[in-house]
C-alpha cells in the first residue's frame, strides 16, 4: 500500500510504519555533548545547548565514512531569575540513549565532566559501560571542539550559548549565538574531513507572520522566517503584568539566536560535489515525548500545560501559538530518527521543518478532553483565536523520512513523562 504523503493544508497524524533507513551492518562513532540545564522559567521555553560528537561511521561491504557530530541538546547552562537548571538535555541524551542502544559507539562532551547528575545519567544508558567515551568541552570555547571535529565527515550542532553574565565578551545570547555557530563551521571546514554540517535548529525562526505583524502567510514552510521587528502583545502584556519583562527580554533574544544563528550555518553549506561543506538544519517542533530524565523536560511541560494548568507553561504554549499561528508538535523520537536520517542521506542540505502535527491550542485542548476525561481542562481553553495558517512542509518526507508518532502517542508519552516525574496528578 502506498504511502500517504501529506499536501500543504492537511491536518494530519502520520501513520507509523518502518523507517525508510536501514541501519544495518554498520557500526557509528559518535560523539555528543550535552551542556547544563535550565532555570524553571527557561526549561517552558524549550531552549537548547550544544555538543559536539566525534564519529566514526562504517557501513556496508567496506565502504567507511569517518565523522564527527555535534549533537544538539535542549538545555543552556546558567541561572535565570535566581534558580539554577538541573538534569541533562532532553534531545542530546534521548538521542545518545537510541544510539547505545543500536549498538552504536558514542563519544558525549559535557561542559562539566564533574557534574556527576550527567555524568551518571549518561552512563545509566544500555552498553554504556562499553560503549560511551565521555569528554569535556565549552560552546563558548569552540577550538576546545577542533580534536573531536578532526578526521570526521558529520557533525551535528546543537546549541544555544546563554548569556547572563556581565563579564561576557559578549552582549547577548545573539551575538553569542552566531559567533559559536561561526566557530563550529570554520572547524570543519578546517579539518578538510567534515562533509556534513547538521544544525538543530527551532521552529520559532521558521514564522509565518507577515512582516508588517498583520495576521499569517497562508503556509507555515521553509520559506518563512522570524520577523525579527516585531513585538508579540500578546507575551509582552503577559509578562509586563507578572513583572516578567526580564524574561520577555530574554524570549526575545532567545527567538532572534535562533533565527540568525540558523540563517548563519546555512551560508556555509555548498554542494558536496563541488567539495564544499553540506549544511542540514532541522527546525524542530515543540518537542514531547518521554525522557530519561529525573524532571519534565520544558518543552513537554508546556504540551501538556492544559492538563497541569501550570499557568507559566501555558502562556509559553500560547506565545509559541501566537508566533507560529498553530503549534506543531512532533515526538522526540522522530525527531532522533530525523537527525540520523539527515546524516545517513546520500546527500542532503538546506532547511528542513520537523513535525508531525499541526494544531491550535483549543484543538489540543480539546483532544485531551477526549481522550482524557480524567484530568479537567478547562473550558476557556477550548475556546481561542483561529488561525488559517496551514502547515506546508512536506521537504522531509519527500527526501524519504517517515514520521513514526501520532499526536495521540505523543499526548500519552508526554502524559506517562510527567506522571513519573510527579508534575501530574490525576484530578
């Protein structure tokens, strides 16, 4: 039976089935570092660190590929508002976990080899004991990556420097941003070894509002990008209202990294028939799912904020609604699969939006409620403002990526994370 490709306007759920990648007789090396964690306040906000991976692929009859990966993790270490993050990145250790698990060899960099909380998080993974070589590396120190980058042929990127000290040598998460993303292409393309450059990037540089903040193009897609002019009412009169204008700051800056660290690494990518560096950045969704995680990653608490009614988780699911004019939403394992299968491509690059679902807030709302009669969403979440905004992004799929969650798989794994963690009760 064929396929089902979804066209520009479809509100769909995927339909699981088997990845179209095979990953058999092949052995990676692959090195990933996850830095340090979020502040409550920036965890609702899904931010993300770097890591960079060192790695050796082998596959097939003799044919050998060495690389190296920077893995991307949804995690920046520094305090905010007076509280300090805690546990390792959701992306960055879901992704490692997978790789120990295929039997993969995996080479994970933390920022902090004497946090022990990641250190043991990381070693608690399948195969571990044998499999997985720990290293220490900063972003904000990127030569500090060049021994890992040397020799390979992929390196995935994921990170987001987070500035909060006034003896930076820079002067905001932005220009901090850019400046490592700079630093990490240079390193590959000085190692003259490094064929791919993969990015994790963020749907929130991927908006479709028009560029004079007057309602939504007609498809959210890879052509759409943050209008970085624009002010959000919406967030600002939240925030202003609680005295958060620090964090409204904050989310602005956070938006604008992302959008101009993206629109950077894409200026390195060249065909690799002509011997130039390809460059991949994958803009990934809101990000639910489980996690091996002692607490509820910030992307997944927002998803399910409508069954908490954790009131900051909400309003950061309603800004990320009000920048995007829906949310899409994708699984964290299909977001693993996706990074992988952006490496193991014969050959791929350019941008690339990740999700499986495309919803409204009053939509998600009401699925809970139907689904899950036992919690209380309440009725004023059924109701919101619509927004025609279709989802128009098939780039992935018709490189031959298949989407292996639904919606409904994603509420229940996001539901089953929080449970364990003890944020949700049932009513």
């Amino acid at each position: 039976m064929a396929k089902k490709t979804p066209s520009k306007g479809d509100y769909w759920f995927p339909s699981t089935g088997a990845s179209p990648v095979s990953e058999s007789s092949s052995t990676r090396h692959l090195h990933v570092y996850s830095s340090s964690s979020l502040s409550r306040h920036r965890r609702c906000c899904r931010l993300s660190s770097t890591s960079p991976v060192t790695f050796k692929l082998k596959k097939g009859l003799g044919q050998e590929f060495k690389g190296s990966s920077t893995g991307e993790v949804t995690l920046a270490g520094s305090a905010f508002g007076g509280r300090q993050s805690r546990a390792a990145g959701f992306i960055g250790s879901s992704l490692t976990k997978k790789l120990l698990e295929k039997g993969h060899t995996v080479h994970a960099t933390l920022r902090n080899l004497g946090d022990l909380s990641k250190v043991e998080l990381l070693k608690s993974f399948p195969q571990a004991d044998t499999k997985l070589a720990l290293f220490e590396a900063d972003i904000n120190k990127p030569n500090e990556f060049e021994p890992a980058i040397h020799g390979c042929t992929f390196v995935f990127h994921v990170a987001t420097p987070m500035q909060n000290s006034d003896a930076s040598q820079f002067k905001n998460t932005t220009e901090a941003a850019v400046s490592a993303i700079k630093s990490i292409a240079e390193c590959c393309l000085k190692s003259g070894t490094v064929k791919r450059l993969i990015y994790t990037a963020s749907v929130c540089a991927a908006s479709p509002l028009k560029n004079d903040g007057f309602g939504y193009k007609d498809f959210m897609d890879e052509t759409c990008w943050r209008p970085l002019n624009l002010s959000l009412a919406y967030s600002n009169d939240f925030f202003k209202a609680r005295n958060y204008s620090q964090f409204d700051l904050f989310i602005k800056d956070y938006t604008s990294s992302k959008t101009l660290s993206e629109k950077e690494v894409l200026r390195y990518g060249s065909s690799e028939k002509d011997g130039g560096m390809e460059v991949v950045t994958l803009a990934c969704g809101i990000v639910g799912g489980d996690a091996a995680l002692s607490y509820t990653p910030g992307s997944v608490a927002a998803f399910i904020s409508q069954l908490t009614n954790d009131a900051f988780s909400y309003q950061a699911l309603k800004y990320t609604e009000e920048l995007l004019g829906k949310l899409p939403i994708v699984h964290i394992n299909d977001v693993c699969h996706a990074l992988v299968f952006c490496m193991l491509n014969p050959s791929i690059g350019g941008r690339f939006l990740t999700a499986s679902s495309f919803v409204s807030a009053a939509e998600l709302a009401d699925c809970y409620r139907l689904h899950y009669p036992e919690f209380n969403v309440k009725e004023e979440n059924l109701d919101g403002s619509k927004s025609d905004v279709k989802w128009g992004s098939t780039k992935l799929i018709e490189k031959g990526f298949e989407y292996k969650c639904h919606l409904k798989m994603i509420m229940e794994d996001s539901i089953k994370c929080a449970r364990r963690n003890g944020d949700l009760l049932q009513e």
